[in-house]
C-alpha cells in the first residue's frame, strides 16, 4: 500500500472511535509518541499501556473529526478534534495535529502538536521565510530614512520652546531681552525694546 493509502486507513479507524486498536495495528513495536519533552514513550507496549489507562477513565466520546490532512514523502500529518468526556464528567476536547513518519508499512514516530492546525503551519513557514529575504534590504534603507527624519521632526518643536523662555523672561530681566530683541527681531520690535529699557533704568537703578 502507498502511504497515503496506509494514513488515511488509520485515520479511518480513529474516527469510527478505535483509537487503541489503530495505534496497535499500525505502529512499529520501536515506535516513539511524544507531545512534549516530559511525555514521551519509546515502545508500542508503553503507549498502549497509557492509552488503556486514559480510556478506562472515559465515559463518552461525543466527536471525533478529522479537519486536514497531508502526507509527504515519509510522514503524514492529520489534524483531528475529539471531545471526549471523563466519568467524573468533565470534559476534555482536544485539538492537534498527529505528524507520524513511517517505515515500512509501520509508523515509527509520532507526534502530538497540540492547538495547531496544518493550514497555520504553513502560513507560518511561508512568512519566515519572506521576512528573512526582505530583511536584508529593508532594514538598512529603514534605519538611514530614521536617522534623517528625527532632526526634522525635532526642528519645529525647538522653535516653540525658545518662544516661549523670551516671553516668560521679559519682564524679570530688562537688559537681556533689549539685546536679544535687537539681535533677532531688530526691524520687527525696534520701538517697543526702546520703551522698556527707558523705564526700568530710572526704576531699579
């Protein structure tokens, strides 16, 4: 048999509820399960004794539904939902996609990705891989238009800050605000700094 016709006789089998007989019928007696570094099994015998154990605390399957499926040159990958509820009534759904890789007829390795789906996978992929083309192009050109940009945004708030010091130093100091007026804005105010700097001299000294 091809391997997608050996996949898709597993699945079968797990969706009419025989999960425990799919896994002893089709997996190798080597045959690695792993969903994260702390649960792993390295033998058939292993994972069958923990599927025997979580089944004996099962008392309703409410769905099991496979929602994708792809097979490459050595591995398959079915995403499946099953909502199961335990006989404390809690329930349990889990969503996940089984990647196996086969050898022989048999699955040797296989893989629990929970909440992940294969449509996503390969979105994912295919965003990576875009970023790390672009990336050195872009990011140079990016930081060069940055570095330019800041000084002129930063010129027109200067011009307000110095504005207002000038007014708010007016009157506390007669003599300095006659020199600047005269050294910036001499055609512009030339009567009234005359004005002011006549008074406070009589005044204060």
């Amino acid at each position: 048999m091809k391997l997608q016709q050996l996949a898709e006789a597993l699945d079968a089998q797990i969706l009419k509820g025989d999960i425990v007989g799919a896994f002893e019928k089709f997996a190798a007696e080597n045959c690695v399960t792993k969903s994260n570094p702390q649960d792993i099994t390295k033998t058939k015998s292993q994972k069958l004794e923990i599927l025997g154990w979580f089944f004996s605390n099962i008392a309703a399957t409410n769905r099991i539904e496979r929602l994708a499926f792809q097979v490459g040159d050595n591995t398959s990958e079915s995403q499946f939902v099953f909502e199961f509820v335990t006989k404390q009534g809690q329930p349990l759904i889990y969503n996940e996609v089984i990647r196996r890789t086969w050898a022989d007829g048999k699955v040797v390795e296989e893989q629990y990705l929970l909440n992940q789906s294969i449509k996503d996978s390969k979105k994912a992929a295919a965003i990576k891989s875009s970023k790390k083309e672009v990336a050195p192009e872009v990011q140079p050109a990016a930081a060069k238009v940055a570095v330019v940009a800041e000084p002129k945004a930063a010129a027109k708030p200067a011009a307000k800050v110095a504005a207002k010091p000038a007014v708010a130093t007016e009157p506390k100091a007669t003599k300095p605000a006659a020199k600047t007026a005269k050294a910036t804005a001499a055609p512009t105010a030339a009567k009234k700094p005359a004005a002011k700097s006549a008074t406070p001299k009589a005044g204060r000294k």
